[in-house]
C-alpha cells in the first residue's frame, strides 16, 4: 500500500454469527481518519459486537475488518493498533492507578525506558484531570474518576483509533455532560479517531462528527447528526434519534397533497404518491393559542398536558379526530403559555412533514 | 443509644452464633487447654500423666528432630508439587473446557474423593512396591529400583491424596476471574504469557494461597500416607504422635510436640497469608 489510507476503520461486508444469532449481517462502513463517530442503536442490535471485531476479540463469519487499510483477519487484539474502553472499565483491581495506566506502555517490546514510561503515565493522567490519584486504588475511585482512569489507560498507548463501548452510561446526568464535553475536546486534542458506542441518541447527536445507527446488525445511516436528525432515512432512525408525531395517510397523484384517515389533506413537498407513514418533530409545529380555523390544512385540537422542560415547555395536544400530538415550544414563544383543556390550532412548514413509504 | 431492636439484634446474633461457639469450645479449646497442661506435666510411671509444671518435655524435642524434619519439608514441598499439578488442571477447567462440560469436568475430580483415602492408598503401595513400577521397569532393563518407603513415594501419595482439595479453590478464583480484564491486557498488548503473569496469576493466588495452605496444614497432621507408603523410613509427625500416645503412652510429650506443632502451624499460617496479601494487594483473602 503505497498512499496513505482514508479511512482508519473499514468494514468489508461483514457478518458476525453466534450460533443461530444473526449479530452483525453484512456491513459496510468507513470510519474516516482523525472523526468523531458514534455508533448509536438500541441494546443487542451489535454495537459491541462490531467493536469486539475490530479489537480483535471476535473475529467475523464473514467479510473483513481493515484498519488503517491493512485487513485484520487473523490478527490478534494485541497486535492491533487500536485501544478500548470497555464498557465497564475493566480496570484491573489489584493494581493502582498508574500501573492500570502504565500497563500498555510496559508490554511494548523493544521496553520503553522507565523513566519515559513514568512520564507518560503522569502525562496521560494529568490528561484526564487525575493527576493527585497515581497511589489510589481502583476501586477507591469513584465511578467517574475510574471511567478517566479507563480512558488514560488507553489513550497513553497513542492508538490510531479509540474504541469506547458506552464509556459514559455508568455515570449520572451531570457528570456525563461534564464527560461528553471533556471527550469531545480530548479527541480535538490528541486527533486520534474515536469510534464511541451508545444507546443514547442526545450523546451520539451532540457528541459526534458522525452518527452511524444500526438497527438489528446493520446499519441504516450513517451521516453527519444534523442529517441524521433533520433527514432519517427511515421511520426507524426518525424515531430512534428523536421524539416523533405519526400521521398515517396516502399521498394522492400529483405527490404534494397527503390525505390522512380522516380525509384532512396536509401539503407536503414532492412524494411518491402510495400509502406513507409520515413524521412529524414536536418543534417543527408551532402552536396558536384560540379556536381553530376551518381550513382543510389546519389541525385543532384541545391541550391534555403540559409538561415544563426548563428551557422549552412541550404540550400534549389531542387532535380532533387525530389521536395526540406533541408539540414543543422553546419558552420564549411559550411566555403565555397555554393552559390543558384550552383550545389551540397547530400549524407546521410542508417540508418539516419527513414521509417515509409505509 | 441502645435501642430495644438494638439489643434484640445482638441477641438474636448471640443465639445463632452459640452453636458454633460451643462446638469450638468442647472439640478445639478445650482440648487444647488439656493438651497444654499435659505438655507441662510428667509421666506417670506406668504411662499417662502425672501434674507438674516442667519443661523437660520440650527440651526433649530434639529426640523427634527427624519427625519434624520430615513434617517441615515434605509438607510444604508437597503442597507445592499438589500446586504444579493442580494449577495447570484448575486453569483448564475454569478457562477453557467449555461451560457445558465443565460439570463433568469437576465431578471426574471430586469423585475419587467419596472412597476412602485408605484404600487407595493402599493401591499406591502395590504401585510403588517391588513387584509394581519398580518390576516393569527392570522388564525393559533399567536397573532394579526402590520406590516404597523413599520421600519421593510419599510424595507421590500426597499429591494424588490432596490434589482436589488444591484444585478447588484455585478453580473458583479462576472461575470468577472477570473474562474482561483478559480481553483488556489484550487490548492493552499484553502477549497471552504477559497477560497470565500480570493478570490471571495474581488475580488467582488468593486461590492459590489457600490452597496451599489448607495442603500444607493438612499434611503437617498428614499420619496415613506416610504410614503406608513411607513405611516407617520416612515419618511424620502425626506417626510420632501415634507412637506416642497409643503405643509408649508418653502423653505429656506427645502434648509438647502437639503443641510445637500447633504453634508452627500458627506461624507458617500467618506468614502465608501475609504474603498473600501482599502479593493479591488486596486486605482481603478469600478462603475459598
Ligand atoms: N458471545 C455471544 N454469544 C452469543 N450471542 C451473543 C454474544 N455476544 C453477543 N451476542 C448476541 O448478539 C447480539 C448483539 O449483541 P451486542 O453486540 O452485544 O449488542 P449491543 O452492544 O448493541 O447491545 C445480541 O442478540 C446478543 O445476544
Ligand atoms: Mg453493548
């Protein structure tokens, strides 16, 4: 290989089988050199499996892993350059903090001199704000400390991608914003790609360069989060990276009308005619306070339940002859909020209404 | 403040600890006491014992210096040789035969223990006896061997004796060994060798550690196998003991090596357990 890959991590339609269990069926993804991408599906759709193959821990049915364009079949975690969070740490227990740290640095052959070795440790955990803590016990450490305790342990190794299997769901609230700001700016930082598994749809969006999400062992988008966000392309990756209002209905011939149930018709931008299942975000609607017009377009309804989200206020609005509604307003359109059982008219842009065939 | 639930607690404590405390009272301390009195005593005339306070029966110890020569070093070396064997079949079991033979595995191990030591050791004599190993051996021309009654045949009998008893708690701590921290050393370029010295090793040697010392304490009052197999040649304490209190009746000097015996075992104990911690790093050492 004479130029330098793109890509850090590559798979090569790979498939991954544990007896009858389909993990992982024939993907094909590109990681590119120096991103921020997160893996994001719901539990068991093969997220950790597609980590362990790239560590090296499972190797796969079929296909093939690259990383740094060289295929990895066959070859050991310990010869791969790549290092792991896992996702309960697995510290070891019976040593300390530096030597949990220093563990890499001290199986590299040719050895690195001791005195590098200490110097690397102690830069690594100063790295991770830890740097009173090379003495203590593992097990002496909180879950957050322990959690940077994990990721200095692998980023001391200056690995070309960083695997983090749900590093952060472990930890409470507050401190995992805190971790998702600090992991943003060490990747910035050390400029080594990171490849960060989670479940969770608001880490993966505000995280990432990119967002890869995988539904049942394969992966349905991966793309930027403002693309993933704003233009799923499917109902599932729609439903799975944010909240959602269903419509179901038939787009008529022409391809700009949607008829629902009911027989109200909604604009939408150029479809397919055929029957669709369409989506709506709950802060694409705006929400008028007063009886509804009696336009075909217009959706009246009566306000069940208003829920304060601290910078946002969202309303649960039954529909006339629809079903609920979500709807979010950011506060300063909510200054006069409106009050459950109030009457209101929502409204929404043709090109929020996101139409997936059904 | 001594609530009236606190002190029902206690009370409640006390009562399921008493059997327990009981037992130890009637069956260890007090037989311990009895033997210490005994050690400071005299024999009586016609054997038995006499009341006294004299420690004529310790400064008589060098007599049994062979018995306790033996105790001292073929105990701990055989429970390091139980450990040699053991290791390689416990790491086996709880890493890699499959979980769904695993059962079978262990019970293969533990069955052999449900007929009597006795018997087979037994088995070992006419194995190591002149017309067993030995015979087949010269068959093929080597020259004409003795293997009863030699420190190596009662090492044989003690490694095959408590060879389960060291398996089992080095199995269990290797059974619980989280499989992840392997993957982690892995991960971190720990070679397979590295990462069992740096990590499977240690995280194993509380395992280890009782083992050991659960052989070694055994051994050190081990009387059947070194009766059969050694013979008369090679003695242990516990033969001595025998001797003493069922043949030659000397009780207050049986009581004195019983009690240096206690004692030794007491230090060897303590000195273990020390290192084992600081080798495990951890304050706590499971017994099993
Ligand atoms: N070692 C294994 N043996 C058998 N099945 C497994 C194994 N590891 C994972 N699986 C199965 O593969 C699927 C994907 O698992 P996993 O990759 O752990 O999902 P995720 O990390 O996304 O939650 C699940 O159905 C899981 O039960
Ligand atoms: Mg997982």
């Amino acid at each position: 290989m004479t130029a330098a890959a793109v890509n850090d991590i590559e798979f090569r339609s790979v498939s991954k089988r544990y007896g009858e269990v389909l993990a992982v069926s024939g993907i094909d993804v590109a990681v590119p050199k120096g991103a921020f991408v997160a893996l994001l599906g719901p539990s068991g759709c093969g997220k950790t499996t597609c980590l362990r193959m790239i560590g090296g821990f499972e190797q796969p049915s079929e296909g093939t892993v690259l990383i740094d364009g060289q295929p990895m079949n066959g070859v050991p975690p310990y010869r791969r350059p790549v290092n792991m969070v896992f996702q309960h740490y697995a510290l070891f227990p019976h040593l300390d903090v530096e030597a949990n740290v220093s563990y890499g640095l001290r199986q590299r052959r040719p050895r690195i001199e001791r005195r590098e070795v200490a110097k690397r440790t102690a830069q690594a955990l100063e790295l991770v704000r830890l740097g009173g803590f090379a003495k203590r016990r593992v097990h002496e450490m909180s879950g957050g400390q322990q959690q940077r305790v994990a990721l200095a342990r692998a980023i001391v190794n200056r690995p070309a991608v960083l695997l983090l299997d749900e590093p952060l769901a472990a930890l409470d609230r507050k401190l995992r914003t805190a971790m998702q700001i600090e992991l943003q700016s060490l990747q910035r930082e050390l400029g080594i790609t990171f490849l960060l598994v989670t479940h969770d749809q608001e880490e993966a969006l505000s995280m990432s360069d990119y967002v890869c999400v995988m539904n049942a062992g394969q992966i349905v988008q991966m793309a930027p989060p403002q693309e993933v966000y704003d233009r799923p392309r499917t109902l599932f990756v729609a439903d799975f990276v944010g909240k959602t209002n269903r419509l179901s209905g038939t787009v008529e011939a022409g391809g700009t009308t949607l008829r629902l149930g009911d027989g109200r018709a909604l604009p939408v931008v150029a479809q397919t005619p055929g029957a669709v299942t369409a989506v709506l975000r709950p802060e694409a609607i705006r929400l008028d306070r007063g009886e509804c017009s009696e336009r075909m377009d217009a959706l009246g309804g009566t306000v069940t339940h208003r829920i304060f989200l601290g910078n946002a206020v969202e309303y649960a609005v039954a529909i006339d002859g629809l079903g609920e509604m979500l709807v979010t307003a950011d506060r300063s359109a909510a200054r006069d909020p409106a009050e459950p059982g109030e009457r209101v008219n929502l409204s929404f842009k043709p090109e929020s209404l996101l139409v997936f065939p059904a | 403040m001594a609530t009236r639930a606190g002190t029902r607690h206690r009370f409640v404590t006390a009562a399921l600890a008493a059997p327990a405390a009981l037992w130890m009272l009637v069956f260890l301390v007090l037989p311990f006491v009895a033997m210490l009195v005994f050690a400071f005593g005299r024999r009586a005339p016609e054997g038995g014992y006499l009341p006294g306070f004299t420690f004529e029966q310790f400064l008589n110890l060098p007599a049994r210096a062979a018995a306790f020569g033996n105790t001292l070093m073929l105990a701990p070396a055989g429970a390091l040789l139980c450990l040699l064997v053991a290791y390689p079949v416990a790491y086996y079991l709880a890493v890699k035969a499959a979980p769904r033979h695993r059962l079978v595995l262990v019970s293969l191990i533990v069955v052999p223990f449900w007929t009597s030591l006795l018997v087979r050791t037994y088995a070992w004599m006419y194995i190591l006896g002149s017309r067993g190993l030995p015979n087949l051996l010269s068959t093929i021309g080597l020259p004409d061997l003795r293997m009863l009654n030699t420190p190596g045949a009662v090492l044989v009998g003690i490694v095959y004796g408590y060879l389960p008893l060291m398996i089992m708690p080095i199995y269990v701590s290797l059974e619980k060994l989280d499989r992840r921290l392997l993957d982690a050393s892995a991960d971190l370029g720990a070679r397979p060798v590295s990462t069992f010295l740096g990590i499977t090793l240690p995280l194993s040697l509380p395992g280890v550690m009782t083992g050991v010392a659960l052989v070694t304490i055994l051994l050190l009052g081990e009387y059947l196998i070194p009766q059969l197999l050694g013979g008369g040649k090679v003695f242990f304490i516990g033969n001595a003991l025998v001797d003493l209190f069922l043949q030659s009746r000397n009780w207050p000097f049986g009581s004195a090596i019983a009690v240096t015996l206690v004692l030794v075992v007491v230090v060897v104990l303590t000195v273990a357990m020390r290192i084992a911690w600081r080798f495990a790093g951890t304050r706590r050492v499971d017994l099993v």
